[in-house]
C-alpha cells in the first residue's frame, strides 16, 4: 500500500457502503459516520470489520473526536444532494481533525467546482479556502438508477425529459467504489492531491437506452414513479451536457479531459457496461 490507510466515510447508501467495503478489503483502517437512525439495522452484518459509528453531523467535537481516535488521513463524504450543504461543516471538522485529504459527495454529474450547495459557498471553494487537499471522482450516473431515472421500472419504457440526445456517462457503483479505493490505497498522494478524477463504465444518450432495453421512448414533461421530480432535475441537467464525465461546465462543451480519461488508473479492471450490468 503506497497511498492512504485510514479512512473515514459519511454516510452507508448507495456510494458510501461500498466504497467502505472496497477500502477495508484492501486491508485499510475504514470507521463510517452516519447520522443515528440513517442506517438500516442490519448494516453491521452487511460490513462485518468495520465500525459504524452514529453521530449527530451537527456534534462537531464529537465528530472530531472520532476523526482523531481513528487517525484518519482521509475523509470521503457520501451525504446525498439533500443533505450537501453539511458538507463545508464537515470538511472544517476534518482540517481541525488532522485529516490529508476531503473527498466531497460529487459522485454523480459533473459540476465543475460550482457544486450542489444551495446558499453557500461550493465544497470545492471552501476545501481551497481552509487549505484542505482534495480529490473529485465523476461518474456520470449509477447504473443502478437507470431503471427509476428513466421510469423504466413503473411503465416499461425510456421516458425521457427534452430531446434526451446528449451523451451521457454511466458506471456502476461498485465499479466507482473499487476505483476510488484502489486510487486512494495505492496510488501516491502527490497523484491524488486536488485532482478531478472522470470514470464511465459505458456511455449512452438517454433515447438510446430504449434500444439497449428493447422498448420504446415516451418524451413528455414528467418521470413517472417515485422521486419523479428528482430524476427530472437529473435528466435536464444531462441535457445540458453535464452527465458526460467529460463535460467542462464553464466551456459549455466536452473538456480537453474526456470521460473515462482516468479509468487506466485501475490497471487490468474490466469495467461494467450497461448491457453486462443489467445482463441484456
């Protein structure tokens, strides 16, 4: 192990969980905080080895504490988009803690420094303001979500927002959680340190996606099902380009970094397409 060996993650959802697990396979020293009553009860049995810890995000000493009784170099937060704006808090916990390095919850489309924070000032720009290190990994979206961001899973076809022609990328989430470990434990700090890391597992326009499943395309002003409105937003802001990893906000347009640029960083690692992952 030539990177980091201690780790503390935030939060156990869709990322957070199996980015810990990836972490504490390779043999490194992983605690995860999470607010009390966000998990589910048996968490522990889903990460045997590994301490869950519950923690008002709001307790600053008693995060701090925890921060510095697991000597951790690096904190991962994987707090969901409702929650982002903890994430400056949290970040200033980390910095007074000892902590190398703060990897912000920017796992999804890309955002390009201007951040998910509602009111404040965007993680990235306060991590630089404290003089705490970090590093972005884009993946574009979770496979996993394929079947609720496209109502595919309440009506059986690809529903889709605007023209959905604009590619996007997508990963699955183990494969992010593996890369992310595997950069973090052993590459050398110096090749992690304030980079934006671009991974996809595959790539696809969202009306394409009716193909690969073998159904029809239904455009229209809504997503059906669940959390409809969320996936809304996430559909429009892949209209604009933004679910490309590569996509650089600012140049409205694919960035001299192109998706997927990093994904040899994860020597020999064969990545999981949509049609493997959904075994289509």
């Amino acid at each position: 192990m030539h990177g980091y060996s201690s780790f503390a993650v935030f939060g156990c959802g869709l990322i957070g969980m199996p980015i810990a697990r990836e972490l504490h396979a390779r043999g490194a020293g992983v605690v995860i905080i999470v607010r009390p009553g966000s998990c589910s009860t048996n968490v522990h049995q889903k990460l045997p080895g590994i301490e869950v810890c519950e923690e008002e995000y709001t307790d600053h000493m008693a995060i701090q504490q925890r921060l510095r009784e697991n000597a951790v170099q690096v904190a991962i937060s994987t707090v969901s988009a409702a929650a982002v704006d903890i994430q400056n808090d949290l970040a200033t916990i980390a910095h007074a803690a000892g902590v190398q390095l703060f990897v912000p919850s920017e796992f999804g489309v890309v955002t390009d420094g201007i951040g998910h924070n509602k009111g404040q000032t965007c993680t990235l720009e306060h991590l630089k303001s404290i003089g705490l290190p970090f590093a972005v990994f884009y993946a574009g979206f979770f496979m996993e979500t394929i079947p609720a961001l496209t109502g595919l899973k309440v009506n059986g076809k690809i529903n889709v927002i605007g023209y959905g022609n604009m590619p996007c990328s997508f990963t699955a989430s183990d494969d992010v959680a593996g890369f992310v470990a595997h950069v973090l434990t052993v590459h050398h700090p110096e090749d992690i340190l304030n980079r934006t890391f671009r991974l996809q597992g595959d790539r696809s326009t969202l009306s394409d996606l009716a193909e690969i499943f073998q159904t029809e395309v239904r455009y229209g002003e809504d997503i059906p099902g669940q959390m409809g409105e969320v996936w809304k937003r996430m559909q429009l802001a892949s209209e604009c380009g933004a679910a490309s990893t590569g996509w650089n906000i600012r140049q409205w347009a694919e960035g001299e970094e192109r998706a997927g640029c990093t994904n040899s960083m994860w020597e020999g690692h064969q990545w999981q397409t949509i049609r493997s992952f959904f075994r289509l």
